[in-house]
C-alpha cells in the first residue's frame, strides 16, 4: 500500500509544528535522551531505537543520527511493526503488515527507546510492549513520541515527548515526515462530519 | 359433454369451438352453440378464447420412481406433473427399484397408472435382467403382459455389449418393438461429471466425450440397419450424434430420436456453481451443440421432445457434484422451454410443437390413440395453451415431490391452460383435476 | 476476501498482498525462540480432511497455531464423517460449533465451492485446502512465495509446469496465479495428461522437455499418482521417466539460476532423480517451509480484518 499523502493546505488544518518546529523538537528530543540515558559516558547501557511503523520509523533515523552527531553515540536503530498484536484488528479493515528489522545485536539487554509519532490512546504502545516482548528481553524499554495528544486508555506515558497538545477527540493530529510524506510539519485537523 | 370455444386448432386460422363428446371430438366449427347445441342442455362450457389446441402431449422419457423411490415422485405426482404439463402419455422407464425387466413390475405400473387416471402411464420394459447388459429380459412376457409394452429401454445405463444390442433388436422385431439406447460407451465415460471441454477442464470434473454418445448411436445405427429393426435413440445431446443420425436417416434405417428441454436451452456454463441441480446424463453440452439439436429438431433429424423428467431427493443434490445424482424434472416445463427455444426464434410453428411433442412421440412408441389429428372423430385427447401468457417456475409449486428443476425462477413463455384425456379434464388453469 | 476457494479470479494485488504479508510474517519470525504471535487469538479454525495430507494438514496446523488460533483437525476417519453424514451437515454443525473458518480438502472437485455456498450468512469462511482435480490455491501461493524470493520476482519469468496436468489441482491453481503475476507457463505433458481445451488456457504447451530446459527459469514436477500409472495414460512408468522425469542429465540443460519444485510427495527416480531433488538448486523443503507462512498470511488475510458487512 502507498503511503497516504498528507500533502495539501486544507483551510480545516491548524499548523501546530512548522518544518523547523519539527527539526528543533526532534533535535531537543535527542538530546534528552542522551541525557537520560547517559550516552557517550563511561559503562552505559547500550541504547536501541525502535521505530513503529509507518512514522515512528524515520523518526527513529533522524533520532539516532542526531544522537551520533551530539555524542558520537553509535545507536543502532531497527523498526517494530506492531500490527499482528493490536487489540483492534477485528474492528477495521485488513491492514498491511509492515516491517519489523531488529538491529544486528538483538535487543536483550539493551534500553530499547520505543518511537512513535503520536501517544493517543496508549492502545498501540501496549501492543509495542507484546511485540517486544516476543523480539527478545530488553534490560528496559522507555517511550519517545513527537506528540503527546492525551486521552489515554491505559496507564501509559512517554519518556521524551516533544509536544503536549491539548485536543478533543473529534480531531487529529497529522505528522508530516519528509521520508513519507515530501514534507515536515504536524497538523490539527478537525475530522470531517461523517 | 364440453363445449370449447374461441380456440384456434394448431394455432392456425380463424377461432373455432370444439364440442367433446363421449370422449370424442364430435363436432368443430365456429359458433357451434348457436347451431347444433342449443338443445343441450348439459353442456359445459370452456371459454377458450386465444387459446392454441394441440393434440395431448406424448413423453417417451419419464422416471416416475415407482416403486422404489416415493420419496420422490410417484406414479400419481408424476402424473399430475405430467398431465399439468399438457401431457395425455408418458412412458415410465425401467430403472425402479425393482427393476421393471418382467411382467409383474411392467402390470404393476401400467395398473397403478389407470388408477391415477390422469395421464396414460406406459411402462417401458427393461432390454436385459437388472439392467445390467448382460443376459435379455423377458421381452416377449413384458409384451404380451397387460400392460402391452413396446418400448425397451436400459435407460440410466447403455446396453454397452454389441453382440447384446444386436439380439435385443432382432428380437424385438418380432414383438413389433423398439430399443430405445441411452447411448453412453461406458469405458469412454469412467467417472465422468460433466461434459468434456474447457469448461469442465477447468473447474476439475472428470469429462464425458462427445465420442461416447456419438460411437454408441452410430454403432447401433449399423446395427439396426443390418438387422432391419427399429432403434430409437434417447436425449441425444451432441452435434455429432446430430450428423450420425442424418446419415443413417439417409441411408434407410429404421432409427428415431428424442431431445429433451434441458439439452435445448441450457449449457455446461451452468458448470461454474458446482449445483448439482445442473448435473445430469447425458451432460449439458456447448452452445454449438444447442444450436444444432434446435435446427435438427426442427428439421425432423431428431423426431421428438423428450423430458427425461428425473425426479431427486434434496440430499441427492445439495451435496457435492461428484456424489450428486445425475437427472432434472422436466414435465411441467417442457412446453416452455419448446417454446422459449424453438417456436419463438421461429423454428418451429404450432403445428410442428404438435408433431415434436405428441404425433412423432406416439408414433415411435406405436399409440393408436395418442397424438392424433385434432378432427371430428378423434379421441378428445389435447392440450390447451395460452401462447401469450408468461409464468415463473418454481420447484416448491411443481407437482413433483422433488424439486430439482434446472429453470427455478426463470421466467417462461407459454402456460398449459388445459389438457383433456379421452374427453375427462385432467388439469385446468394449474389444477390436477382428479 | 471471506473465502480462498480458487486462484482463478485471485485479483493480482491481493495475491500479492498475501505474498508479502507472507513474506513479512517469516522475516518476523526468523530466529526466533517463540514462534507465537497473538493475532487470532480466540479464532477458530478447523481443517476438514476427507482424504490423506499430512503435509497440508500439518502446515495448516502450524500456521494456525503460530497465529494464536484454536485449531481442531476434523478427520474423515475418526468423525460422524465417517458414519456417512453429509458434507453439508457436517460444515452446519462446524460453523454452529463456533469455527470461524473451515479448511477443507475434499476428492470432489467443487466442494470448497459448495461449502462456501452453505455456509452463506453463516460468518464461517472457507479455505480449499485441494478439492479433486480442480484447485489447491495454498500451494500456488506457496509455490509463487518460494519462486518470488529465488528469482526476486516473478512477472516475465519461464516456469514449466511437468507431468500430470490433467489431474492436477496444483498445476491448475499454479497457472491462474503465475499468469496472473506474469510469468510465462508452458506445460509439458504427454497429450493424455492435458486437459481438453488447453489451448485456450494462457499457456503455452510442449511435448519435449529437453526443447523447453535452457529456457526457463523454474520447473515444477508434478506428482504422477499411483492411479494414474495404471490408468493407460502412458505405456510405462519406466517410459515417462525416461520423457518426462527430471534427470540429472536433463537438470543439467537447466540454466544456472533456475530453481526446480515439486509439491510432494516425491517419487524419487521416476519424476525427479534422487541429486536433483537434494541439489541446492532445489526449493522442495523451502515450498515446504514456505507454506506455513502463506497459510499464516491467508489466515491473516481472512480472520484478522474486520468482518465484512452482511
């Protein structure tokens, strides 16, 4: 399936991260994680990211990149695809899967840095925490969201978030990545009356 | 004493009234009440109006499953299919349980027909004991029997063996007879489900060669001719047999044939479902071969119209194709179908559904009082039906206790108003008059 | 999509679909302590076997299992099956049981067809695991798997399909699907085991497999039944090795990259020789590995989406 296109200005969509809001989160949110996790200082423990598809994938790139290029950090980075464990599957249509690439070294033992676009509902980082759960043990999984819209289902909350949005439940936030997408930025959108 | 009026007799000229009496066609022309029946005073009247007079209809080619399977047609329903089906005679074919290959089971038949009483039930005696192509039934006994059988058939199988088909057509000569041949060369049709071809080819299902009819009537053909005796050739199904017996016609020999409704309307497209509604021996051929048996029936190449009316249980059908018995009902669509494929393209007038459907069918089977001409004299033996009308058939209404018909919910031209026997109504505007 | 019953119609994106679903489903589980995942959980499936297949039942089994889902083996043998019960009621009684799907293999050609029909409405949906002579679309979906990753692709590629055509249900499920995905299929057969018709499939045929070799870039051998060797079809066994058997000195003719396949069970010598079938350019035990995640991405595909309207 082709990725869906957030492309055009629609007059119903808030801007609420521009281009370089996003390049400046991101690049705050690595630190951070630097920070929390003690890259670069003697005897840590060896950090993974993990992207969930389709937009926590890149962001987990950009993240490690990042990281390399602020502490000289090597973190290596894979995808998990959560698709065959959501608790959902029954209530939409067929999806794709998409993929799952550990890193070469597996994750048991390592801090596994969870990456997702969006924290809505927590419904997905359950089903991430069962994935996990089944690709190896981690020493300690930790959350990294570029936006946090609230409503959660589950007792469940990021480590590094790089926007609190406050919304509703009628909207939707839209993150637009230039590998997917052909641009950067993050939307609020009110969803069309159905 | 019925007095039928405004009908037109085959469908041709001007509208006439027919007065019946004593079983007989006692007097025909226009406006009769006003002449020679204003002194009757117990006349009943049938208005009649736009209505085509036929001769009752004849079906050399009927399973009515008596005795042996009640469970789906008797010799009564049957009879009530058969008689709202427009039809005055048919003949019952041997493959009971028991097998009709001797006296008792053929008087059995021929008796529980009479106490119907709707339509005229002829027993066919079976060719060889238990139907199994090896040694010949009492032919003789079967024809001098009560229920004076003439026509002998192993239908359901073929008498495969040659040097038994020889005998079984030498003799019947002698018993003034015919040998009607399921023509099926069983070594060609192992396991066959369907008819060979693409279609069949595709979805899996065993094939059932052309050849293997083909081989057989041209077999018998030589046989009969060599012989002198007379063979008729049941439902055949191909354009191959088609061309076999016009040579044989050709040439002298004494062979007539049947078609049935299904092998004229329907194809082995019917195939993609896997119903078995839509199994049946012979298969359902291509759309060439329905073309050529609708020409060759119109010609005269194949004589008749017969329904191979085969009744089967629900679980004899809901079930997959291969464990599916093979067979459909046919006589209370048959008309229809004649109609649908035949008259209405233009192949064929009244006059010929009148020749195809009873006067050719009572010939072969050598009924003196069947299929005779609508004249004054005759025994008042016909078929009313409404040319215009329109019905949608469905098995559930069928008089047959089964309902495996292949045409549920098609609509069809052509209803069956009344048919008469001897004089007596048997079925009126979709009623068995019992 | 509710029922997989044939390849013939399969639209080619949504065999593609399952392809790579497939596809993602064995890179998922490679290597692997657990080999679990929990997406059909409380689904459940019954295979229905009313002939012999171990192999089938067994991977159909895996796959489910894999997935999470109850899986119950129905066996003529040991069931009211058995005892006559028609096949109808039997599926009536499944699916009233509670089974989501029902994987059935059946000598009568159509049965998954007739299945699928009576279970209309019913919300149970039916998988042909191999019906008579007519379809077995697992196997071509696992044959186009294997032949996908060995050739990278498999639109414009030369397979020959060998031996039994006539009987075959995986040669027919197999020619649908490849040509549907754009390979070039020629059959080769002697003219007594080719279907009528065959010149109106989109295929190409051929009595001379050495002519055919140098070109392809896949060969499939058929299974030649034990039925078959004494049905007349061909004078001997001995001469339809000697035609039609992958030798190793016709293997030899193959180019370097082709890949050989066989749906097994093998006859060893007469269909194909013993360092064929063993030599690394054979796919058999990957077809074989290949089929549990094809039956877990037809599972996927049938039983984890949400159910279509009534």
């Amino acid at each position: 399936m082709a990725p869906r296109v957030r492309g055009a200005t629609d007059p119903a969509e808030r801007e609420l991260l521009s281009a370089g809001d996003v390049a400046r989160t991101i690049a705050r949110m690595a630190h951070q994680i630097i920070e929390k996790t003690s890259l670069g200082s003697e005897g840590h423990r060896p950090v993974v990211l993990l992207g969930i598809p389709s937009r926590g994938a890149p962001l987990a790139r950009r993240l490690a990149e990042l990281i390399a290029e602020f502490s000289d950090a090597a973190v290596p980075v894979g995808a998990l695809d959560i698709t065959l464990y959501r608790d959902d599957l029954r209530r939409r249509p067929n999806r794709p899967l998409e993929s799952t690439t550990l890193p070469e070294g597996g994750i048991d033992d390592c801090l596994v840095v969870l990456v997702d676009d969006v924290l809505f509902s927590g419904r997905t980082i359950r089903a991430a925490l069962d994935a996990l759960r089944d690709a190896g043990r981690p020493a300690a999984v930790q959350l990294a969201v570029l936006v946090d819209r609230g409503h959660r289902e589950l007792p469940i909350r990021a480590d590094y978030v790089g926007k609190n949005v406050p919304t509703s439940r009628a909207e939707e936030v839209h993150v637009c990545l230039t590998e997917l997408d052909g641009r950067d930025g993050v939307y609020l959108r009110r969803e069309a009356d159905q | 004493m019925m007095l039928i009026k405004g009908v037109r007799l085959y469908g041709e000229g001007d509208p006439v009234d027919i007065l019946v009496r004593d079983g007989v066609i006692a007097e025909i022309g226009p406006w009769l009440d006003a002449a020679s029946t204003q002194d009757l005073t117990d006349v009943e009247v049938l208005d009649a109006d736009g209505l085509v007079a036929l001769p009752g209809f004849v079906d050399l080619h009927t399973h009515l499953r008596e005795p042996g399977r009640e469970d789906t047609e008797t010799i009564a329903t049957g009879s009530a299919a058969a008689a709202l089906g427009g039809y005055t005679a048919v003949f019952a074919m041997a493959n009971t349980d028991p097998v009709a290959d001797n006296a008792v089971i053929v008087e059995h038949i021929w008796r529980r027909g009479r106490e119907v009483g709707l339509v005229d039930v002829h027993p066919v005696g079976a060719v060889t004991v238990g139907l199994k192509g090896e040694k010949l039934a009492e032919l003789g006994t079967m024809a001098r029997s009560q229920a004076d059988v003439r026509v002998f058939s192993d239908d359901g199988h073929c008498v495969a063996d040659p040097l038994v088909m020889r005998r079984a057509l030498e003799y019947t000569k002698a018993l003034d007879g015919v040998i009607a041949q399921h023509a099926e060369e069983p070594r060609l049709t192992v396991d066959a489900q369907a008819h060979e071809g693409e279609r069949a080819a595709r979805l899996g299902l065993a094939g059932w060669p052309a050849a293997a009819e083909e081989s057989i009537v041209a077999r018998d053909c030589l046989l009969a001719k060599q012989t002198g005796a007379r063979l008729h050739v049941c439902h055949v199904s191909t354009a191959g047999t088609v061309d076999v017996l016009r040579w044989a016609k050709e040439r002298g020999t004494k062979v007539s044939a049947e078609v049935t409704p299904h092998h004229l309307l329907l194809t082995d497209e019917r195939l993609a479902t896997y119903d078995p509604v839509n199994k049946v021996n012979p298969p359902l051929r291509t759309e060439s071969d329905v073309q050529v048996l609708r020409e060759a029936l119109a010609e005269g190449v194949v004589d008749c119209v017969a329904t191979d009316h085969a009744p089967h249980a629900p679980q004899d059908k809901d079930c997959e194709w291969s464990a599916a018995r093979p067979g459909m009902l046919g006589l209370q669509t048959a008309l229809s179908i004649v109609v649908e494929t035949l008259v209405r393209p233009g192949l064929l007038d009244w006059r010929g559904v009148a020749r195809v459907m009873s006067e050719k069918p009572a010939e072969i089977a050598g009924l003196p009082d069947q299929g005779r001409p609508l004249a004054v004299g005759e025994p008042a033996t016909l078929t009313l039906v409404d040319p215009d009308a329109r019905w949608t058939v469905r098995g559930t209404e069928l008089a047959s206790i089964a309902g495996n018909t292949p045409f549920e919910g098609m609509e069809l031209p052509a209803v069956v108003r009344t048919t008469m026997l001897r004089g007596r109504v048997t079925a009126a505007d979709g009623k068995v008059q019992r | 999509m509710k029922h997989l019953l044939s390849t013939d119609g399969l639209d080619p994106a949504q065999a593609t679909a399952v392809l790579d679903t497939a596809d993602t489903l064995k890179r998922t589980l490679l290597g692997r302590e657990v080999r679990k995942l929990p997406t059909l959980r409380g689904r459940t499936v019954v295979t229905m076997f009313y002939e012999n297949s171990t192999r089938t039942r067994v991977s159909f089994e895996v796959a489910g299992k894999w997935m999470s889902a109850d899986v119950i083996n129905v066996s003529a043998g040991g069931s009211s099956v058995g005892k006559g019960e028609s096949l109808r009621d039997t599926a009536l009684t499944l699916s009233a049981a509670g089974a989501d799907l029902v994987i059935v293999r059946h000598p009568a050609s159509g049965a998954a067809h007739r299945l699928a029909g009576w279970l209309e409405g019913t919300g149970t949906g039916v998988v042909n695991a191999g019906d008579g002579m007519h379809e077995h679309p697992t196997q071509a979906l696992l044959d186009a798997a294997t032949l996908r990753e060995r050739l990278g692709t498999i639109a414009g590629k030369r397979i020959a399909i060998v031996g039994d055509v006539l009987h075959s249900r995986v040669a027919r499920s197999n020619v649908h699907l490849l040509t549907a995905l754009g390979a070039e299929v020629v059959l080769v057969a002697p003219p007594t085991l080719l279907p009528t018709g065959v010149d109106s499939w989109p295929v190409s045929v051929s009595h001379d497999l050495d002519a055919e070799l140098p070109a392809l870039d896949a060969v499939m051998m058929l299974r030649v039944q034990a039925e078959r060797m004494h049905g007349g079809f061909f004078p001997s066994a001995r001469e339809y090795s000697i035609a039609y058997g992958l030798s190793e000195r016709r293997f030899t003719l193959l180019p370097e990259h082709a890949v050989v396949l066989h749906p097994g069970p093998m006859l060893r010598g007469m269909e194909i020789a013993a360092a064929v079938a063993d030599s690394p350019r054979a796919a058999i035990t990957e077809q074989v590995r290949n089929g549990v995640h094809v039956r877990m991405a037809v599972l996927y595909h049938l039983l984890a989406g949400e159910e279509e309207a009534a």
